[in-house]
C-alpha cells in the first residue's frame, strides 16, 4: 500500500462556502490509507466546527462523508 503524498478535502455544504479542511489534509500526508485514520482523520476536519442551534447535526455528516472518502481511497 503507499502513503499518501498529496490530499485535498474540501466540505461543501456545512459552511457559507466550500471550506477545505487543511488539519485532515495533513493527518494523512505521509501515511498509508487504514481504517483506522479513515476514523481519526474526521476528527481532525471537524475540531474546528462551532455549529449554530439547529445544525449541530452537519459534524456528524462531515465526519461520515470524510471517512467514506478516505475509505474509497484504499481501493485503488
């Protein structure tokens, strides 16, 4: 498997623009893609969010959409 070299993670939808999140970006950088930073990885793209009253449910959304896209990476 090789580490990841290059990566771009952007959210849509869960801010005024398309946010990229740069803190996950790098907690991949120089690693291979597993499981287990397709769990950590969200963590570190969300740790900035401060959801307003009634949409504190979009973090769980981003968190799933970027764990799936990290795990659609170790197919190839």
């Amino acid at each position: 498997m090789r580490n990841v070299s290059n990566a771009r993670i952007c959210l849509n939808a869960v801010y005024a623009r398309p946010y990229r999140v740069v803190k996950a970006e790098e907690a991949i950088l120089r690693k291979a893609v597993n499981e287990f930073d397709a769990e950590t990885t969200p963590e570190a793209a969300v740790s900035a969010a401060n959801p307003l009253k009634h949409n504190g449910y979009i973090i769980q959304i981003a968190k799933t959409m970027v764990k799936r896209a990290i795990l659609a990476c170790m197919v190839f």
